[in-house]
C-alpha cells in the first residue's frame, strides 16, 4: 500500500534483455532493516504490478502510520513496513511533520539518526 517502507532487493540491469529487467524489484522494509524508499502515496507496488517509489532523498515522504503519533516522532519500519515510532537505540529513518492516525498515511522528512 502507498506510505510502506521498502528496501530495493534488485536493482535494474544496466542493459536489460526481457522487459522486467529494467525495474528494480523491492520487498516491505522491516525490523532493523535499511529504507530504501516508500511507495508513492498515488500508487500500489505488488509481486504482478509496477509501481513507483519514492527515494529516502526526496524532501519529503508519504508514510503509512503502525500507530497514533504525533509531529516530531521518530520513525522506523516494522515488519509489515508500516511506520512505528522509533525509541532509544533504534535507528530511525525519518521524522514526522504532521499528526497522523494508525493506519492512515502522514507526511514525513526523511532523516536517518539512531535514536
């Protein structure tokens, strides 16, 4: 869904020769592991579909919300790739610049601090 967290678990080939060689193919980011990027909030990623992704160096991102938190909230991936909130000894990967709800999507600036 728009907003996971998502590492890239292939990247494209560089002289790709069927037509899914020319995307890289990613999997929900979870627990302990790196982002790579979120998918766009106007878009849906699956193992059949394409879809786009938004990269941790974009200004900011849409992210998909594990719980009710709150602006300034630390954010890391769990295992579904939703976004929970980070506490001490974490590694977080962005920070909240708005309210969000469980389950729904909230903007955040991409920011990697262990917390």
């Amino acid at each position: 869904p728009p907003g996971t967290a998502c590492k890239i678990t292939k990247l494209p080939q560089l002289s790709p020769k069927v037509f899914t060689e020319q995307y890289s193919q990613v999997s929900a980011a979870g627990v302990g592991e790196d982002v790579h990027g979120v998918v766009k909030a106007e878009t849906s990623l699956s193992d059949t579909s394409a879809g786009r992704l938004v990269l941790m160096n974009a200004g900011f991102i849409p992210v998909l919300l594990n719980a009710n938190l709150k602006k300034g909230d630390y954010l890391k991936p769990v295992a579904s790739g939703k976004w929970d909130k980070a506490m001490a000894g974490d590694q977080s990967f962005a920070k909240l610049v708005e309210d969000g709800l469980k389950d729904g999507l909230a903007w955040a600036r991409p920011i990697e601090v262990k917390i």
